[in-house]
C-alpha cells in the first residue's frame, strides 16, 4: 500500500508496504479471496477496516478489494500499529501493489498514514 501522509497542513506521500495473510480462508459470503486478489490491479484502491469484534484477535484489520470483497487481514505484528494510525486518521488512502507467492501469502497493500 503506498501512504498519504500530513506533516504541518502538508500532504506528503510516504509508503509502507504489508503482506496480505489469510488468503487460503472463506470469506462468509462464500467468495474466494484467492480469485478476488487476481482481480486486483496495481494501484487499485483498497480498503482496510479494523474488526475489534474478531474473536479469534481483537486488533485485526481486515483488507478488502476497490469491488468490497475481503482479501485477507494485515498480519497481526502490524495490526497494532495499523490500527492506531486507522483511529487517529492518520491513513488517507490504500492501494494494491502487487501479487507475490513468497510464503504462500499474497501481498502487498500500501496505505499512506498521516503522520502529525
């Protein structure tokens, strides 16, 4: 994910990548994330919303395609992190990267924080 960030009323762009984990799991919908992540092209828009319900890890932040179909959920030694920057405003926007098979995860989402 490539990150928007503000600095002083300045909008910058700074760029933190993150693997996408959970691909090989059903969504509720029944729709598959593995096909949904073939879909998405680079530099599509994606959205990441943080499930504090999540019974399994309460930090979880779980990503979704432009087409609102989850792909997968930010690994959680990010989450945290992620998570306050969600709550603080400090993420703008979020883009897909690209599509890596490295550990049988697929990746990257980019997001530009806003950093204060």
């Amino acid at each position: 994910m490539s990150l928007r960030t503000k600095i002083e009323g300045v909008t910058r762009v700074r760029q933190l990548s993150l693997a996408i984990v959970g691909a090989d799991h059903p969504n509720k919908d029944k729709s598959n994330r593995r096909f949904e992540i073939l879909l998405c092209e680079r530099g599509e828009e994606a959205h990441m919303v943080p499930e504090p319900k999540n019974p399994v890890d309460p930090q979880a932040i779980a990503v979704f395609s432009a087409r609102g179909v989850q792909i997968g959920y930010v690994k959680a030694v990010q989450a945290q992190l992620i998570r306050s920057y969600l709550s603080r405003g400090r993420i703008t926007s979020c883009i897909f990267q690209f599509l890596s098979h490295f550990h049988n995860n697929f990746k990257k989402t980019s997001f530009p924080p806003k950093y204060s």
